[in-house]
C-alpha cells in the first residue's frame, strides 16, 4: 500500500481500468474514501463524455488554411559556401607548393632508406585509418541521437 495519495493520472487509470493500476495504488483507492469520491467522479465523467455526438466539421478545412500558406523558398547563403571557398583555397595552395617544388620533392627521399620510407607510409595510413574511423563512429553517434528524437 502507498502511503500518499496516487496522482490524478492513476486515479483516471483505476477508473478506466482497474487491472491496469499497480496493487499497491489499487489498494490505496479502495482504503480511502476521498480517492473513491474522485474515482466516482471520473467514472461520471468519463461516461458523459462517451455520449457526447462526434463533432462533424460541414466545411473542407485542409481546402481553407491550404492556400493561405505561404511557401517559403529556399535562399541563397554566402555563409554556407565559406568552407567550400576554404577548400577550394586549400588544394590550390597545396597545388601550387607542389607544383613550385616539384623538382627539389623528387630528391627529397632518394637519400633515406626503402625501411624508413615504408615505415612513414605506414605510420601515415595507420593514423588516417583511425581517424576515419573514428570520424565514422560520431557521424553514426550523432545519426542515432537524432533518429532516436
């Protein structure tokens, strides 16, 4: 038995439905006697509103508040394309370095041995595949959190 008054909600719930309430609820309401009044009173309630006529609407409503809607057009954002410019601004800096050096980027590595160079190759990959990874696991991280709203 609970030792406060259940609220307003599972009072509804006995009064809808006596076996759906929790036994310790149950035995409460059926111990006191103002938690009978208000179980009475929803029971009165509930059967009023039962025979209450379905509300029929004589007019399309859909058809009326339809055309005045107004359809909002997509507007173009400069802001948007900022880290597109950034980019773009990006490979062509590198393009350009590379481009500027290509002579003295051939003889960058001839004097290192083939061991240290397939070592840099695969530290390189190694962390490029972890941070694809990862970058994997928040993009489905956040995927699932906005899914699950």
């Amino acid at each position: 038995m609970i030792t406060g008054h259940p609220t307003p909600s599972a009072i509804q719930q006995y009064a809808l439905d006596k076996t759906g309430c929790e036994p310790g609820v149950a035995e409460h309401i059926e111990a006191c006697a103002g938690c009978l009044a208000d179980v009475a009173s929803y029971r009165v309630l509930f059967a009023e509103i039962k025979q209450q006529p379905v509300p029929v609407l004589d007019f399309d409503l859909p058809g009326l508040v339809m055309p005045q809607l107004v359809a909002v057009k997509p507007r173009f954002s400069w802001p948007a394309l900022f880290p597109y410019g950034m980019g773009v601004a990006a490979a062509g800096a590198i393009g350009a370095v590379l481009y500027l050096f290509r002579k003295e980027l051939l003889f960058l590595f001839t004097g290192t041995m083939p061991v240290v160079m397939y070592l840099i190759v695969l530290t390189t990959t190694t962390i490029l595949l972890f941070q694809g990874i990862g970058m994997y696991k928040k993009y489905q991280k956040q995927m699932n959190s906005l899914n699950s709203h």
